[in-house]
C-alpha cells in the first residue's frame, strides 16, 4: 500500500505511508523491520445526547487511569479534523510492561451524534523515527457519521 489511503467504519485515512499496512478490521500498522513498530487503531460509539466532545474525552481518560494506572496526559488541544464538527487532540505518556514510556497520540472527533478516536502508539524513544510518518497520518484524517463512500439521504 503506497500512499494511497483507506476507510475504517467512518474514519478515512487519506495519506498512508508505504509502510504501513492494515491490521485487522480497525487498524493500520508500521511493519518495517528496520522503523520502530507503532500503530494507529480507530474505533467509534454513539455520544450521549448532551454530552461535550471535551467531556467525553474527560470521561475517557479517567477510564484509562482506573484501567492503566498513572498515566500523564497533556493538555487538551483542538486539532482539525476533515469533516468532523469538532475534534480534540490528547497526547499520553504512560509505562508499559517493560517500564518503557509509551506515547500516544488519541484524535477524537464528533460528527453528529458519533463519536470517533483514533490513537497512534509508539515507544517515546522512538518517537523521532516515525514522527513524520505520524503526522502525515494525523493530516489526512477524516471523520463523517456519513460512511465514506456513501451518500447522505
């Protein structure tokens, strides 16, 4: 897969390095044995009615907390996102099995009443090797509660 891009479930992904691949149903991964391995999951869920992007994105993040243990995030930044009516960036650094720090990058978008996030994850010391990759990814998404390829009724 050179450059071209794809869909998963209403998230488009316009511009995917040569090197990265699909994995599974809702992800894309760096498989390059000589680039650090990393990787971008996306997944969706309908947003109470009346909740806020950045309470969502609040609620999700004491989850994380509960479930990973400390977890050090930084500010909550607005980041455009295509065809999103609004959208949240949120970048994490937490411990992994092997006392590594682990960053992640989570995009979360609302369109309508859905709401999406697509996190990218690599090591923090890797971070560098792949950043450019990252944020070519993070330019070309796209999310719409209108699946891509269709059209709104």
């Amino acid at each position: 897969m050179s450059n071209g891009g794809f869909d998963i479930g209403h998230w488009s992904i316009a511009a995917v390095p040569g090197n990265w691949e699909p994995v599974g149903g809702n992800a894309i991964c760096q498989l390059s044995e000589s680039l650090p391995q990393c990787s971008l999951v996306v997944l969706e869920e309908p947003i109470e009615d009346g909740l806020l992007l950045e309470q969502y994105v609040k609620k999700q993040l004491e989850l994380m907390k509960e479930e990973l243990g400390q977890v050090d995030a930084e500010a909550q930044q607005a980041v455009a996102v295509r065809n999103a009516d609004e959208a949240i960036r949120l970048v994490l650094h937490r411990t992994g099995d092997d006392d590594e720090i682990i960053f992640q990058c989570q995009i979360y978008a609302r369109s309508g009443k859905l709401v999406g996030v697509a996190t990218l994850t690599v090591l923090q010391d890797q971070l560098p090797l792949v950043r450019q990759d990252l944020e070519r990814i993070v330019g070309g998404l796209s999310f719409s509660a209108v699946s891509p390829g269709s059209t709104a009724q």
